[in-house]
C-alpha cells in the first residue's frame, strides 16, 4: 500500500508543472477549453470564450467572465458540481469556474482566477454562541441559522442580476427525507444545496483509492460524515501541485484550516432545471484530505488521513434496535450542527416525530484526557421531539470545542435514545412548607406537588438550618434542570472559561430534567468566579469582587445559594418552577 501511494503521488507531480496565466493578460475575445466530468469518472473537455474581466468585482478580487459551450452545456447550462473545472487558454491555466447568473439562459460563468486561489486566505467567521444552550431553551437549528447569517455573502449584483458562487450539491445518504427537510434551509444559507444521496461506501468508511487516479477536471466530495450514514459535499479539481490539490474555486463553508477527508466521485447522471442544473454523483475511494476552506478556495492534500470525530448512535423503541456509526468532521460550528441531524435522522427513522412520544437519552462524551462526562435525561410532549432530543445530544460538544482548549478534545461521542409511545412528564404545581417561621437547628419539611395527566402526587424533602444561622427570610424554590442550571451558570456562560478543568466541571454539573432541584437562598450578594460559588467572602474580599464583576471572570448575584437538595421522579419529565419562604427567627 504504502509503494502504491508513493507512484500515484510522483504520478500526480507531473501536474505541478503547469502554467497559470494572470488575470492582466486575458481579453474579451481569448477562446479556450475547460475540463470537467459529465459522466462516470472520465474528464472531459469543453469550449471556454472569454467575454471580459470584471475587475474589483469583490473586495481585491476580479471575475473573468466567459461563455462555455459543448457536451450538455447548451441544454444544462452551468450546473452545480462544475465549481473548480479549470479552465485553460494557450494550455496554461487561468483560474476554475466558480460563478454563474441565476436564471441564465446561456452558458455563461464566472472563472475565479487561478492567482487568487494561490494566495486565498481565511474568512473571518463568527462561531454561535452555543455554550448558551447549556442553559436555555431553543437552540439548535436556530443557533445554526444565526451563524450562517454571519458568514460573509457571496457574489457579486449588477440590477436585477446576480452573479453568485455555484452552489455546493450535498449528498446525503442514510438520511430520512424528513431530515432534509427539517435542516434543508439552514444548509441553503450558506450556498449548499441537499441532495437526497447514493452511498458508495456501503454504509461504512469508504475505502483508500489511488491518487494517481486524480486529475485537473476530476470530481470530488468532501466528506462532512462518514459510515452508515454520510454528507459529501461535491466539487471539482483545479489544479494538482505535488500532493497538494486545489478545488472547487469557492469557500465550501468558510471554516479556515480544518481536517475533512475528500473522495474520487463518479457521477452518475446529470439532471437539467430550469433554475439550476446538476450532477448526481457518488463518493467511491478516499484520496486525502481537505486542510483549507478558503473564500476563493479549497485546498487539499493527497494521501493524509484526517482526524474525525466517531459518533455511536443507538434507537431503542418499537420492539426494536438500531445502531448507526458515523465519523464526523471536527469543528465548533459543523460539528454540533452535523450530530444534531444524523441523530434527528436515526430517530426520524423509527419514531414519530408528531403525537404523543417520549425519549430518553443517556449520553457520554469521551475526552482525550481520558474523563467522560455522562447525562440521563426525557424529553417528552407531543410536537418534534426527536429535534429537541437531538438537540440536546449535540449542545454539550460543541459548547466543548467551542472553547478551543488543546487538552479538551473530544475523543468520542455516544449517544442511546430510548422512545416510547407515550407522555412521560409531569410539572411542578406548587412547593409547601408546614410553618411559615422556623429556628436555626431545627428541621423544617418541605411538601412539593406535582402534577401528572390529570392526577397529583406530593414528595416530602426535609430541611435542616445550619445552626447558627442568621435571622432573615429563607427562600426555598423547586425547579426543572433547565432552570436550575440557568440559576447556577447564568455568570460562568456570560465569560468564557479558562482552563478544560472549568470546562469540564460545568458540564459534569448540568443536571439531569427527571429531577426536581430545591434551591435553598437568601436574597443577598453572591459571588462566582470560573464557575466556583464564593459564598459568604469576608467584607473586604466582597468588595474586591464587587469592584471586579466587569473583569469578566468575576460574577456577581443576588440569589445566594445556601443549599442544594433533589428529587428523584424516575422516567418523568420535569418543568416548571415555584417558590416558598419562611422566616428563620432568633
């Protein structure tokens, strides 16, 4: 193996030695050729007129504006999958078709020039602020929104018209129609375009091909997942330089350096349209990796091996079990987004998605450092469960990667979702003490009420105060994990964390939503720093830490938390929230 990849790269090297033609040297008028694939995995070549140079066309980039003509293109027009075909004049290299007019009659693209794709840079982009969710309700696929919305916009407006980047076309494969329809949107946002895929690799990793096999023109897709279910995003070979590969002449989703296998593709038909034709076409053989995703380009290098995330997924319900395996791409934003929809995607497969359902989720997520951080929790109700379900298997790593400590890199993810065909929550109604003054020292009883279905039930928790405790109104509140949690790490996710221990201690801390949590506290001052409950600091410590609650790692309250105490319902749902007082007297 090792000899058969070393003769495809001296092989590949050959391609190093051609020329690329700067944008200052092409006319209108200037004929020339591209190669791409129209069939199968054979490059082919058609007809390129050169109609101008739009110059400054985007921030320090130009546009070569051409016509293309021969195989299907007078009945196809430019279609999605072509973004990359180089494109040659006098047999150098000019740059790869990467634009087309919406709604364009003709054959008619934007060649983004080869010199911009070789020195392409970075685009700044904003990561959402998924640690958020950790504490609150709706995020997910909105969360995804909002950071697509942030990504910088493409193409270029003249009136009416619009010369925009080929959308990307993303094969999915294993996934339900329902899932393409649930995330479609958010996929769309960014200028990829899903496709309801063929797997080439047989519901497992595909194998390692020859990149010998690679050429100028050749189909590939990068692979955002792979094994029982995988997303390949299609494009096309501009130009091979030893074993590095550029392509597609476009951002794919403008990550920066990142680590996602690319595939040799065979394309297996090409579907016109009246508003956007493309290619349907399959990953066969892994050939390397992606390691830049550029604004003018995707960079790639043959032969590597990239580093993904293993995902295990399991879906317990109906008197059956399914399990599915993936890998996926390691990213703050991709990442959460891409496990959200392959776990949306197994329980859309066997549970309902709208009536009365249930489903259970106990979670482990393995780091490198060898923790593993576990969660048990329900959701329940009778509208898109398995979208909350999924959501909430996906939070917690991203929030993870999202703090970028090197010692903090997930190792592997699991996730075991058990459903049932029913409702299984029940709402905190009310929280009762027996006496409405109590003594420090002394035992005070506190009655919670629940109600379930129509039907009520109470637990009895009992509560000491310290002795020596000071005068003053007690507040005890029972509330769901969500808001607990919220309580709790309002002012750790307002900073961001500064070691992997304090990552790790708050995800080891949310609390699981078949609890009830009492919250025992007095409405005083309350100091937290990285997550850490000050409690009761001396006068003068109180006021440094008052002074620094701008400082950013420093937080200030005014609920401080005296007690903590939990109530255990078993396979039930909790929401809701209630609060009672007492007075502790001399």
């Amino acid at each position: 193996m090792l000899s058969l990849w070393i003769t495809g790269l001296l092989a590949v090297a050959a391609y190093a030695q051609t020329a690329y033609l700067p944008v200052r040297d092409i006319r209108a008028g200037m004929k020339g050729y591209g190669l791409t694939v129209f069939q199968g995995e054979k490059v082919e070549r058609f007809e390129v007129e050169i109609l101008g140079v739009l110059e400054n066309a985007g921030p320090r980039q130009n546009v070569i504006l051409a016509r293309l003509s021969g195989g299907p293109l007078a009945h196809t027009g430019v279609m999605q999958g072509m973004s990359g075909s180089p494109v040659y004049i006098d047999g150098k290299l000019i740059g790869a078709v990467a634009l087309a007019f919406t709604l364009s009659k003709d054959p008619i693209a934007g060649i983004r020039p080869f010199e911009e794709m070789l020195k392409a840079e970075a685009v700044p982009r904003r990561v959402a602020g998924v640690g958020a969710c950790l504490v609150r309700a709706g995020c997910g696929v909105r969360e995804a929104h909002a950071w697509l919305e942030a990504q910088p916009a493409s193409g270029f407006a003249w009136g009416e018209s619009r010369m925009t980047e080929i959308a990307t076309p993303v094969s999915f494969s294993g996934f339900t129609s329902g899932t393409l329809e649930a995330f479609g949107a958010v996929m769309k946002t960014i200028g990829l375009e899903p496709r309801q895929g063929v797997s080439g690799g047989g519901g497992s990793r595909l194998p390692a091909g020859d990149p010998s096999s690679l050429r100028p023109g050749s189909m590939i897709s990068a692979m955002l997942v792979t094994g029982d279910m995988s997303v390949g995003a299609d494009g096309t070979v501009t130009h091979i330089d030893g074993k590095t590969v550029y392509a597609f002449g476009h951002r794919f989703v403008s990550i920066g350096e990142l680590e996602m296998p690319f595939a040799s593709s065979e394309v297996l038909t090409l579907l016109p349209n009246l508003s956007t034709s493309f290619k349907i076409s399959t990953a066969r053989k892994m050939l390397g990796t992606i390691t830049h995703d550029y604004s003018t380009a995707v960079r790639g290098e043959l032969g590597r091996t990239a580093s993904l995330l293993p995902v295990s997924i399991t879906v317990r319900g109906g008197g059956r079990l399914s399990r599915y395996d993936m890998e996926i791409v390691r990213d703050a934003a991709l990442t959460p987004f891409l496990m959200q929809m392959t776990a949306y995607a197994a329980l859309d497969a066997t549970e309902r998605t709208i009536g009365a359902v249930s489903i259970g989720l106990k979670q482990a997520i393995e780091f490198a450092g060898g923790r593993t951080v576990r969660s048990s929790n329900i959701y329940s109700g009778e509208f898109n469960m398995p979208m909350l379900a999924a959501q909430s298997g996906a939070v917690p790593v991203g929030y993870a990667m999202q703090t970028g400590f090197a010692d903090l890199a997930v190792k592997r993810v699991t996730l075991e979702f058990e459903a049932a065909p029913r409702r299984r929550q029940t709402q905190i109604e009310d929280i009762m003490v027996a006496r409405k003054s109590v003594r420090a020292g002394e035992t005070i009883p506190l009655i919670v009420t629940f109600a379930t279905e129509g039907r009520r039930f109470t637990r009895t928790v009992p509560y000491s105060v310290p002795k020596g405790f000071a005068p003053g109104t007690l507040h005890f509140t029972a509330s769901d994990a969500l808001i607990a949690n919220f309580n709790e790490f309002r002012l750790s996710i307002m900073s961001p964390p500064r070691s992997a221990a304090s990552v790790l201690k708050l995800l080891e801390s949310l609390r699981d939503n078949t609890k009830a949590y009492i919250r025992v506290w007095r409405a005083e001052p309350s100091y937290q720093s990285q997550g850490e409950d000050l409690p009761s600091p001396p006068p003068s410590a109180a006021m440094v830490l008052g002074r620094s609650q701008g400082a950013g790692s420093i937080g200030v309250g005014y609920s401080s938390k005296i007690a903590e105490l939990s109530v255990d319902l078993g396979d039930l749902m909790v929401s809701g929230t209630h609060t009672v007082s007492v007075e502790v007297k001399e």
